[in-house]
C-alpha cells in the first residue's frame, strides 16, 4: 500500500500543530488542543471528471499523473502492500500487518491522481464500540477477544478504488425451455401400474437486446487488504464523492494503488459482462434456457480513480492474524475472528444428545 501525506500543512491556528479531519465533527480539528480549523474545503474547484479510459489507457496526461505530495513510497516485505508516507517520516510499521520490514519502492512513477474521495464520516470511537459488539454477536468467538483482539489499534485508512462507466448495446440468443407436463404410465416396486405427471421441455430459439449503462462500476486498487474483505463492505456510496482535497486525508493514511489502471479496466469489463449474462437470461421468455451467447458493445467507456474510507483492525489470536474492515461511510463490517474450541464441541455434543433423544424415542 501506498501511504499519502499531503503537501501543505493543515496548521491548527491556536497552537501550530497538525489539524487532522475529524469524521466526528466533519472538519478539521487539532488532537492536541481541540481547536477546529477555519479550513475551507474547496468543493467547487473543478468539477469530478470522468476520465476517458481509451486516450487514457494510449497517452494518459501528465496533469493527471503524481500525488502532488512531498511523500516518499515504501514496500513492505511481509504482505507487499505499498504506503506512501511524509517525506520527514523515518519510522513507520507497516498498516496492513505492523510489520517493520519496509524498504523504498520506486517502481511506481508518477501515478494516477486520485481526482475525488469519500471523506470519512465515522468516528474511531463509534468504530471500536461497533466492532466490539460485532465480536459480541459472533457465538462461536472466544470470551476474551474483545478484549485480546486490541480494537484500540483500529486505524483510518483511504483505500484506493477505480470505478468504470460505460454504454453498452447487448444482443443476445438462447435455447428458451418452456415446460409442459405429460400422464404417464409407470409401475411401482411391486409391479402395479400408476399414472403420474412428467415435466417435459420445449426448446426454442429466441433472442433480444439489453441496453444498459453502467455507473461507477468499482474496482479496488488495494493489494494491502484482501479483496474479498473489501468487497464485503461495499457499495461506498460513490454520489457522495467530493474533489481530492489534502485536507480529507489529514490525520490518516492513504493507500497507493497498485492494481494499475489497465488490469483495472479488464477486471471491470468482465464484471460487466458477468451483470450483461445475468439481464440477458432474465430476458430469455418461458421457464428456463440454455446456450445463451452475449454480444456486448461497449461505447464511450470512462474511469475515476477515487479514494475510499475504511477503518481496518489487524491483530492476531494465538498463533493466526485476523483482519476486520469497516466502512466509513456506512459503517459495514466484515472480517475474521478465531474460533472457540470449547463452544464448537459443546455445539457438537448437544446436537449429539438430541439425535440420541429422538432415536430412543422413536423405539
């Protein structure tokens, strides 16, 4: 993961420290002395551009390339994950895993700006009680993971995401099954004959057209935190997104991506065209279909690169790491938690006892 810190320095007017935005409060606030900063975030400078993805994917702009930041890139060398950090910060774990095996990563070059985000909008503090009543709700964790699993160390994180638009014109063609029921004559185990009702299928050719557009199709740039995770706390709720502004990501860290804009946009295209199967089948008339063929055209294809909020909790029980996220806008969590031993048998033996009650039963 990549680690972004902003350029100019959001000063705290009474005392001259770092103003860090507050979720809580929706501005930005000094830790140290509490007082809020006259900040003004420029919400009008520039409107949020869809970039086009083919002049970007052949020549992208230089204005749209380089955090603009006096920040330096580090890798670290146990989960890979990239970070970009103050170019005055010279000690640093890693986010992702706390590692402190990071070394100078200089194999990404003037990268894609991000040109808008998701301020955070939840608090660290709504954060750790949410996460411990989630461990709370979860039977089978241990008794003592709220408190082993140090939901203090939650941490603020802006994840890297792509997002995709396009038009698309869909033909399609299929085998359209239409059921129909028949009276046959069969015989049971003893040889008697009955009579019962067999469903049968009617195949035939159909075919049709889906016209859709798709609206920020999103696509995590994050190699730091697992994608399944992330996926599992989506959708951010991207009309709410805001031109970039350093002052959002004071106080907390920002990822770089590092699933580069090309891969991106293929993993998007197939996602699209996994949705484009799903409204073509739900278009084929009568009760089922086989060997539908979709021939999708896109036009007018564009991307965003944003960042997006998330509180991440890394920490381990026993001998295993555990990783929890949750989103900063909505709140969502999903993660991992280890397993009580003890509560899985005493599931196991009670299932035992009541097949063994109901065999006595039953004799």
């Amino acid at each position: 993961m990549t680690d972004v810190v902003a350029r100019e320095k959001h000063a705290c007017p009474a005392c001259g420290a770092q103003a860090e935005w507050n979720p809580a409060s929706q501005r930005l606030v000094c830790p140290f002395c509490g007082t809020e900063s006259p900040y003004v975030f420029d919400k009008d400078t520039g409107k949020i551009q869809e970039i086009d993805l083919v002049t970007a994917l052949r020549d992208l702009p230089e204005e749209l390339r380089g955090w603009h930041l006096e920040s330096r890139s580090v890798q670290c060398q146990s989960c890979k994950a990239v970070m970009v950090f103050p170019a005055e910060r010279v000690g640093q774990n890693c986010e992702f895993c706390g590692s402190p095996a990071l070394v100078p990563y200089e194999e990404i070059k003037a990268p894609i700006t991000p040109q808008s985000l998701l301020p955070f909008k939840i608090g660290a503090g709504r954060v750790r009680d949410d996460i411990r009543r989630w461990f709370g709700s979860k039977w089978f964790a241990p008794g003592n993971l709220k408190r082993r699993a140090l939901v203090d160390t939650v941490r603020s994180l802006y994840v890297p995401y792509w997002t995709f638009d396009a038009q698309v014109h869909c033909p399609w063609e299929a085998e359209a099954g239409h059921y129909y029921y028949v009276r046959e004559e069969v015989r049971d185990g003893r040889g008697r004959p009955q009579v019962r009702q067999v469903r049968k299928v009617r195949w035939e050719w159909a075919s049709g057209v889906v016209d859709h557009f798709f609206d920020d199709e999103p696509v995590p740039g994050t190699r730091g935190m697992r994608t399944d995770l992330v996926r599992q706390i989506e959708p951010f709720p991207t009309p709410e997104l805001v031109p970039y502004d350093t002052g959002y990501l004071s106080g907390h860290v920002v990822e770089h991506y590092q699933v580069v804009l090309v891969e991106a946009a293929n993993m998007s295209r197939e996602a699209m065209r996994q949705k484009l199967t799903e409204m073509c089948g739900a278009q084929v008339p009568g009760d089922t279909y086989r060997n539908l063929s979709i021939h999708p055209e896109f036009s007018r294809p564009t991307f965003k690169h944003v960042l997006v909020p998330v509180w991440f909790l890394s920490y381990t029980y026993g001998a295993k790491a555990y990783q929890v996220a949750v989103n900063g806008c909505t709140g969502k969590i999903a993660g991992d938690y280890p397993k009580s031993v003890w509560k899985i048998a005493l599931v196991v033996i009670a299932i035992l006892l009541i097949v063994m009650v109901v065999l006595l039963n039953a004799d």
